[in-house]
C-alpha cells in the first residue's frame, strides 16, 4: 500500500538530483569529481556544485585534496542508527558466535533488498588478525550461498523478476550465469535444505548457507558458513548444513524482527 501510494506522490526534483549523486558512490568509485558526477548523470556542473554545496553543509559529502568528493561522516552517523534498528541481531549475534566457536570459520546475517543479498552482521574467529564489518554490503543472489539459500525457498516467478532485473553476471569461472542451470541448482538447494558457493562468488572461498523462513514460509534472510576451500571440504559442509539448520530454526519466532520485511512480497 505505501509503495503504491509513494508512486502517486509528486516527484521532489532537488530531492531525487541529491539522491542520485549519493547513489554514484560504491565500494569501486570512493571518491568523484565534479567533472565524473556531470559524466555519469548527465546533468550541468553549476546544478551539480549547488547539490554538492548542500550536501557538504549537511556532512553527507566532503572535499578531498584531489579536489573531489567522497561520503561524509553523516552518512557512516545514520548507517550506525540504521544498525542498531536492526532488531534481528541481539537474537541472531549469540548463536552466531556459537556457530563460530564449534566451526571456526566466518559466518554472515543476510537479508534480501530488491533482488540482491544484503549482507547484516558478521562473526569472524577470534584467531583473524583483522576483523572489519560487512554489514551493508550488497551482492548478487545467483553467485553467493546465502542468495541461494534464500533463491531456492521463493516462489518461481519472484525468482524470475530478480534475473530479469539483475541478470546472471559471471563474477568468477565458477558462477552460474544460464537460467536453466541456476533453476536446476535451486530445486536441488530446496530438497537439500541448504545452498553452497563453490567459489562462485570468490575464488578460494567456499560457503554453506541455509534460509531463515518465517512460521508461514516466508523467506526473511538466510546464515551462512564461509571459509577456504581447504578448510570447507564435502564432509565437513555437510556438517555445517545440519548445524544451520538447527540455528535457523532456532531464529524462526524472530523472523519478522528482519529490516525490510514488509516489503519482501512487493517483487
């Protein structure tokens, strides 16, 4: 109902222009000139350095000494509020750490938004030298466990709206990038109860992954298992499987706590 009622709403023009220069940003493109933002949305450099101006006053962009422009502190202020929101966690954070106390390897709270995997909190082993957040990172669904996890429990037609918006990008020599063999993998993925990545997604990296459904079957996020391939053989994802399965039932009565859930059936 909100979405359809948004879409009758008019369009704030000074609003959306300052939007789309927040969204050029990515973990690929961290800082941008005047003259790259004029590029990539085709929009004059004066109407630009006005939105920029704004925006810097705000704190949500800051000059470099490149003279160009990167994210500011206020948006990192609101990404630690958008995190603590998440309600999920305080249930999902300790029996991931028990998780990773009885494997030793990586695990990851994931969600969908829009047709890719978000990615929500992470637990890595104590014994990792250097530990950084993912949270917030987005990933196709196609090349990564947990995309599949939850891929494999959504209805067909959703499926094929998130490939028609998306695509199959081959992102390593491993990833599935034709139709028919990702709908052949995900009907495995259902019977079995879990997904893999073989390297799909990183080459050298293996995962397991299972969904997080809710009582009535609705796919809300998915737990995964990540390590080196040497590390993650065929014996040992099967049992992690079992262990996911056990802790994504345990997260079941919590389902609904997931960021964006309402919208999920909007696809």
């Amino acid at each position: 109902m909100l979405e359809k009622e948004c879409k009758k709403t008019p369009r704030v023009n000074a609003t959306a222009k300052a939007l789309s220069i927040l969204g050029c940003f990515s973990p690929t493109l961290l800082e941008i000139t005047l003259a790259q933002f004029s590029k990539m949305l085709d929009m004059p450099k004066s109407t630009l350095l006005n939105q920029l101006r704004t925006l810097e006053d705000a704190g949500m962009v800051m000059r470099t000494g490149n003279n160009a422009f990167r994210l500011g502190y206020k948006i990192m202020n609101l990404s630690y509020c958008a995190h603590n929101a998440i309600s999920i966690s305080q249930y999902a954070i300790p029996v991931m750490e028990d998780l990773e106390v009885e494997t030793g390897q990586n695990l990851y709270l994931t969600t969908h938004v829009e047709g890719q995997v978000f990615y929500l909190e992470c637990v890595y082993p104590s014994r990792r030298l250097v530990s950084y957040s993912i949270s917030g990172k987005l990933l196709p669904m196609h090349c990564t466990g947990c995309g599949k996890a939850m891929l494999s429990f959504m209805d067909k037609k959703q499926v094929e709206t998130i490939i028609d918006q998306h695509g199959l990008p081959q992102i390593t020599p491993n990833t599935i990038t034709k139709r028919d063999e990702l709908f052949k993998a995900l009907s495995n993925y259902r019977a079995m109860g879990y997904a893999i990545d073989n390297e799909e997604e990183s080459m050298g990296v293996r995962c397991v992954a299972a969904a997080i459904r809710t009582s009535k079957g609705t796919v809300a996020g998915a737990l995964s298992i990540s390590g080196s391939v040497l590390s993650m053989r065929d014996e040992v994802l099967e049992q992690y499987a079992v262990l996911l399965s056990k802790a994504c039932n345990t997260l079941v009565p919590y389902a609904h706590l997931f960021p964006y859930y309402q919208n999920y059936n909007q696809l």
